[in-house]
C-alpha cells in the first residue's frame, strides 16, 4: 500500500510541476501581420510571409494597396529582362560592371539598358516567386528601358550596379537606398552613401530612391500614382505602399500607419509614372499594363541554417547519386527553398543533405 501511495505522490508531483515546465519551453516565434488601419486583408493573394491589404479611398475613387513582406521567410530577388544588359553613355568596359570594381566611386558606375518584358514573362524565368512589383523610372519610347535609379542586384557570385541616368539637379537632392540583406532577412533605408550601396556587406541587393519629402513632377504635391516603400523598426518586414492616385503625404501616412516612421520610407516611383493592381494569386501587385525591364521578387523560405561538418558536398539533385557541384564549409550561410528525400534544395540546381544542416 505504501508503494502505491508513493507512486501517487510522484504522479502528482509530475503534473504540478509539468505547466512550469512548458512556460518555460522556448516558443517559435509566429509571423502576426498588422493590417494598417482603414484597410481590409486581400485573402486570395495570400503566400508564406506575405500579407497584403486594400483600401478604397473616399476622395478619388482610387484603391491603395500595403503589403508586408517578413524577410525571414522570403528572400528578395531582381529578376533581369535580359542576362546581357547593355552599357549606356559609359567609358566601363563589360568587366567593370561587378560590385567589387565600384568601391563606392560613383564615377565608375555604368547605365545599363534592359530589354524590355511582360510581368507574366518573368512568371516564366523564376516561377518560385510570389511577388512582383516594378523598379522605377524607366524609358518606354524603344524596345530597350534604362533605370534612371541606381540598383544593386545579387545573382550566385555576380553582382551587377546601375547608376542610373537622373538629371543633375535631381540627384542634388535628398536620396536614400534600401539595402536588402538576403542572408540574414534583414532591410534597412539610409540616406544614400555610394560606398555603403556598393559594398557587398550592406546587402545584396540595393534600390536608390528619394525622401518622401522630394517632389519630383509639377504634379507630385497633388494626386498621382505613387509606389513608396518602407522598413518597419525590427528591420524585419519590408513594406510596399502602391495607389493609382494620393498625393505624397498619403502615401507616407499609409505607411506609418503600418508602422514605418518617416525615417524608414523611401519614394520609389511618384512621378506619375507608377501603376499598380492585383491580378493573379500568389503574383500581387505588378504594373499590369506596361512591359517592365526589370523586376523585384519574393522567394519563400522554408529554413536558415549553417552547414553543421568540416565539408558539405553540394551536388545537383536531392541524392547521393547526382554529382557534386560544389562544397560549404563548417559554418557557412545556408537558406533552403526546399526539402525532397531529406534533402534541401539551397539553389538552382543545388541540393545539400538535411542533416549536415544546423
């Protein structure tokens, strides 16, 4: 009878002490969207770490739009019209287009020209993304369309910068960037710093733009179409504003109304010249009636990790059978798109088994 009284007495020291135990347990942290206020959730556009929302302003008629990207679950990527832009108004030769020539000298930037293409084109290039939206400012008299903004744009090893082609009165005033750091989902908007742009650790890809407090068109202090972005504090979410018609004081309002301060805004495109709409599930915003030469993208993630032994073999499918294609060091940057028979697919046509992975 003891025993049995003694077992008790251990059964209920055990369920006591279990609630203390599972308050303790580390929580995985859960990606809560917040809608700004005054709009309503887009429900059939919906994507891992991607929230977006509507708003029907009473004045004009317009639809505004607020989407929140949560960089830790998307890596944002250009998507290219064309792998072989051409050089515009440049001594450069084709060498001298990569990151690691620039070291921040401005004089050393090339124009780039792109061929132009149709949003549903870039579906076809990188069918993984789930957002799209246009790079601003850009030429729609020739086939060709040259940024008239600076832009850094990371694919594998290569790393590609345009100057842009702006006035020179209009680069005299107040500019910023968005730098954009895939490895570790971060984003940040500073005023603009050449070097800081080019340096590969600030990020691997960067868009230039103005303060919201610049008007760039006779029409930018009233209603225009406008596309701003933002940075919400935590560095974490990357937040797009698009209307077909607010005026620039709108436009910032939206997003610190979605939680981004003044600081942490970037006008990307307010000229008049923007255009958005939602068409398909899953591709979000787009400029739907123009060909873009160039695009921005999110790409879900489905893991971060480092590689967890002294060499990983990369090899071309999930499998020991397909040949190596490369190798990782211990402690290497890892981001998985993928699973497939237990391994990750950290690649085009890259594969590095899961539990080499930490």
């Amino acid at each position: 009878m003891k025993k049995i009284y003694l077992a008790l007495l251990i059964i209920l020291a055990f369920s006591a002490a279990a609630p203390a135990w599972a308050a303790t347990a580390p929580a995985k942290k859960v990606w809560k969207p917040i809608a700004p206020k005054g709009y309503a959730p887009i429900t059939w556009a919906s994507a891992p770490g991607i929230a977006s929302f509507y708003r029907a302003a009473a004045d004009n008629g317009a639809l505004d739009f607020v989407t929140r990207i949560y960089l830790p679950q998307n890596q944002i990527n250009f998507i290219l019209s064309t792998s072989s832009p051409k050089i515009l108004n440049s001594a450069s030769t084709s060498t001298a287009i990569t990151a690691n020539t620039f070291g921040g000298d401005m004089t050393n930037f090339s124009n780039l020209s792109f061929k132009r293409l149709a949003a549903e084109t870039a579906k076809i290039i990188d069918p993984a993304i789930k957002f799209l939206w246009d790079v601003s400012f850009f030429n729609m008299k020739s086939p060709f369309s040259d940024l008239s903004m600076a832009a850094k744009y990371t694919f594998g090893t290569t790393t590609i910068i345009s100057s842009g082609s702006r006035s020179v009165p209009d680069m005299a005033l107040p500019r910023r960037m968005l730098l954009i750091n895939n490895q570790t989902g971060r984003a940040s908007i500073k005023d603009f710093d050449a070097a800081a742009f080019t340096s590969p650790k600030s990020g691997d890809q960067a868009l230039e733009g103005f303060s919201p407090a610049v008007a760039k068109s006779d029409s930018a202090g009233g209603l225009a179409s406008r596309l701003f972005l933002g940075v919400d504090t935590t560095n974490q979410e990357l937040i797009i504003y698009c209307s077909q018609a607010a005026t620039v004081n709108e436009a910032s309002n939206a997003l610190i109304a979605a939680g981004v301060p003044l600081a942490n805004q970037l006008e990307a495109d307010g000229g008049a010249s923007a255009a958005c709409g939602y068409n398909l599930p899953g591709q979000y915003f787009v400029e739907p009636t123009r060909s873009l030469p160039i695009l921005m993208g999110a790409k879900t993630i489905l893991a971060r990790g480092t590689a967890n032994a002294k060499t990983v073999n990369v090899r071309s499918g999930p499998g020991t059978k397909f040949p190596i294609v490369t190798h990782l060091t211990k402690g290497a940057a890892i981001i998985a798109y993928g699973e497939s028979n237990g391994w990750y697919r950290i690649g085009d046509g890259q594969w590095a088994i899961k539990t080499l992975i930490k």
